[in-house]
C-alpha cells in the first residue's frame, strides 16, 4: 500500500479479514425470530416522508424494506383485495393512498465559495473565478411508484448546469434507474422477499447508505475541485451501463444479491445524454455481487455487508487504438451502517472500504499507465444526528481517504504520481416540512437548506504543491450553502 514518506494508513489486510469473519459469523447465526422522500411516495403510502427516511435520502429500516419490496407497498389494488395494514411492513399506514400518477420533481440551487479562485478559461461567460450563485445547479424529474402489484420503479432524468471549462455535450441526461419486481415466499421455514432489478448504475439498486451511489455527502457542488482517483465501482459507470439482478431478503436479516452489467452501445449513451468518448466498455458481461446481514433490537438496527465488481474493459473512444487489448478492474467493498431511533431524532454512524485491483496492460500498451498492476483504496466514514419531526435538525460529520500506487504517467499531473487524498466534511442542514406543519395547498412539499463545508488535508497525492505549480491542498476547500426542493 504505496504512501508519501512518513504516512501511516490502517492496514487493509486486517480489515478484510475481519469483515469477513464477521460476515460469516453472523450469517451462520441466522435463526427463525420475530423479525426526504420523494413525495410520489408518500403519495402513493399515505405515509409521511419520515416513515422511509432520516433525512433524504437516507432510509430507515422501514424505508429499505419499501426499497426491497420493489416501491410496491401502498399500490392501488382493488378494495376487496388490500391488504393494507396487515402486514408488518404496512401496519403503519394511516390514510388511503393517493392515486395520482407517480410524478416528483426536484430542484437545487447553490452558492460556492473555494478557498483560491478557480480557472474560468473557456467557462461559459456567467461564471466567476468564485462565489458563484446557481439559480438551478440541478434539476430532476422523477416516475417514483408502483407499476402494478408486484412491479415498481425509481427512475430519474436529469439537468445539469455548466461547471467550469468547455461546454458540456450533453445538460439533460438520464439519471439513476431502479425498476423492480418483487414477491414473498418463505424459505427453510423463515419469511423471504425475492426479486429482479433492472438498473444503471451496481450499488444504485442498493438499501444502506454505505455504498457508493447513495453515499455522502448527498448534495456536492459542481464549481469546485475534487480528487482526481477514484474506483470504478464508485459511480465510475453511473448511466453508462445496464444490468440485471437477482436478490432476496431471507427472515428481515440477509440480504444476497447478484447482477450482471453491461455497457450501452454509443449511440444509446447519446440519446440517453451521456457522451461515450471517455465510457470505458465492458467486454462481455460484469458480474456484481452484495451480502448484507441487518440486525435490529431495541431501538437499535446494525448492518455488516460486503459487495463486488469484476469488469474487463477496452479504452474509451477517445484513448481507443485498435489491436492493445482489455484492462481488467476487480473491486471489493466492506460497509457497515448503525442506526439509533430515539424520542424525536436519529443517529446514524456509517462505514465503507473500497479495494480496487487494476491490470492495466491496455493502457500500458496506449501509454496512458506506466504500471502494468496498480491498488485504489479509499475509506470513509460519516456521523449523523437527526433531530425533529416538524421540521429536522441535520448534524453531520465525514472523513474520506483514498491512497494507492504510485504511477508517473496515469498521476502525472500530481508531483508525487501518488492518487492519495484525504480531509473532512462538515454540514449542517435543516428540513422545513414534517409530519404535521407541511403545506396545506401542496402537502408533500419538502424543501432542506444545507451549509456544508469541505477541508483537505491532502488533494491528488500531497499537502503542499501538489501539482507542481505552488496549489495546495487547502486551496480547494469549499464552502457550499444550497436549497434543495422537491414536490
């Protein structure tokens, strides 16, 4: 595990092994036992959005099992035939559910500052070297809600405002896509949920917070500097590929998945609004896999989980020089999540570690990579309080980390050719609406003010002139205030 001189980093080793024998531990221990919304799903409840989340997005236990129900849970079936209120999941629906067609939608607007000014050459006229203000940084349009009995769907569309540089291709693209059918049975005697997801993007389909497409922070600027490395499973193909899984859901404990991705062909990725000069095409089919045992007592529920990614890939259309060949990505991740529901408020403590092997002899070939073999770690780590039914106090604290090889060319724009990056998050957020102040005219309207701010101690493989050119780590800290609106 390659480091700057004088840095020490946890062994990865050590943690491997015991999640592991974690995992495994508590999964033989499996017995029998009394086991922000979007507002299109409250409508569709009649639950309010503090049922399935903590804070947006995210969920309570109760909201990962309307996640892993496939969004069915409150579908308009004939009245003869409901069922509402009987079962465990929906015992707590206090009103009929709205028939309305499942439509939300979400706005944010920002403010960011960045310790030094940034490079406006060949940004769009409007953007400053700071403190810039964006009416709209993001906009959604959600179809949130159960299809039929058994089948639903999150699916996002996207609009994206200009960062700094040249235009983007594409402004509107698709976003997140999560299409589910999902049914019940019981297996060796204990209650299973079992299902199909179609989706875009491997951890997007996910319950916990711990993986990457639903991680923290949830709201990131868009005119500000981030580390240059990152593993492929962490949003590396977000909306460039398509897969199918497989899950179950065994006795409200175990949860087992696989899948198996593939990459949109180009012409799809552009009419979908993703540009695939630099998608990375996956040769044949990527598997995916996720284990996760939750435990609940009390007031208190644990998760422990582990999750997988093996993808062999050619060169992006940009990088593509026939006849060099396949890359080849394995990436293992170790999360684990802790909740605490208490009178009015919830702690939530959660952990993950990504471990990406990289067989690079493609790029090597292209002269894009000067290691044939290369290793990209990255932990993280969040606390969060959230105080309020009417209205919620938002507490929340991170630290991430990312280190691995060093390499000359595929670093070269870092003095030390090192990926590594560290620092800490800081935010504070305040949701408007709860369970009995919200709008009397638009009842599932929910807006969240949120300051947040970003320190590095480290930035693309060093503290202090990181890019040779006298930057420092600290110079890309960011301060970011935002309003992030939904109905």
């Amino acid at each position: 595990m390659p480091r700057e001189a004088g840095s020490r980093g946890f062994d990865p080793a050590r943690l491997l092994v015991a999640a592991a024998i974690l995992i495994a531990t508590v999964a033989a221990s499996l017995v029998p036992e009394q086991a922000f919304a979007l507002p299109s799903y409250a409508r569709q409840t009649g639950l309010g959005c503090g049922m399935c989340h903590t804070e947006f997005p995210q969920l309570t236990p109760f909201g990962r099992r309307f996640k892993i129900l496939g969004y069915t849970l409150g579908y308009s079936v004939p009245e003869d035939k409901r069922v509402l209120g009987t079962t465990p999941y929906e015992k707590n629906i206090q009103r009929p559910p709205d028939a309305t067609l499942p439509l939300s939608v979400q706005a944010i607007t920002s403010f960011t500052h960045t310790a030094m000014n940034m490079n406006t050459a060949g940004s769009a006229p409007y953007l400053k070297p700071n403190n810039n203000i964006e009416p709209v940084q993001t906009a959604s349009i959600f179809y949130g809600g159960a299809i039929s009995e058994h089948i639903g769907a999150y699916a996002q569309f996207t609009y994206n405002a200009q960062p700094f540089g040249p235009p983007l291709p594409h402004q509107y693209t698709w976003d997140n896509l999560d299409v589910r059918y999902a049914n019940t049975t019981t297996i060796a005697g204990m209650p299973a949920v079992y299902g199909l997801t179609l989706n875009n993007n491997p951890t997007v389909q996910d319950p916990w917070n711990s993986t990457p497409a639903w991680g923290y922070p949830f709201v990131q600027t868009n005119l500000a500097n981030t580390p240059g490395a990152k593993t492929l499973i962490d949003q590396g193909f977000a909306a460039q590929v398509l897969g199918l899984g497989a899950y179950t859901f065994i006795n409200d404990q175990l949860y087992l998945e696989v899948a198996g991705y593939q990459t949109l062909n180009p012409g799809a990725l552009n009419s979908l609004g993703v540009s695939p000069l630099n998608t990375q095409p996956i040769k044949g089919v990527a598997p995916y896999f996720r284990a996760a045992y939750e435990k609940q007592w009390g007031r208190h529920i644990l998760e422990i989980g582990t999750f997988g990614f093996f993808a062999e890939t050619g060169l992006s259309i940009a990088n593509f020089v026939p006849g060099l060949g396949t890359n080849r990505f394995t990436d293992i991740g170790f999360d684990s999540q802790y909740q605490y529901q208490g009178d009015g408020y919830w702690v939530t403590l959660r952990a993950t570690y990504l471990h990406e092997k990289q067989n690079l002899p493609a790029s090597v070939a292209a002269g894009l990579a000067g290691n044939l073999n290369n290793t990209l770690n990255t932990f993280r780590a969040q606390a969060a309080l959230t105080y309020g039914t009417d209205g919620k106090i938002v507490l929340t604290g991170g630290y991430f980390n990312t280190w691995g090889t060093a390499d000359p060319i595929l670093f070269a724009g870092n003095r030390t050719f090192l990926p590594n990056s560290d620092g800490f998050t800081a935010e504070i957020a305040y949701q408007f609406f709860g369970k009995n102040n919200a709008p009397k005219l638009w009842p599932w309207f929910n807006t969240r003010l949120g300051v947040q701010y970003i320190a590095y101690n480290k930035f693309n493989g060093a503290s202090t002139n990181f890019d040779n050119m006298g930057t420092n780590a600290r110079d890309n800290n960011t301060l970011l205030v935002y309003l992030w609106s939904a109905f």
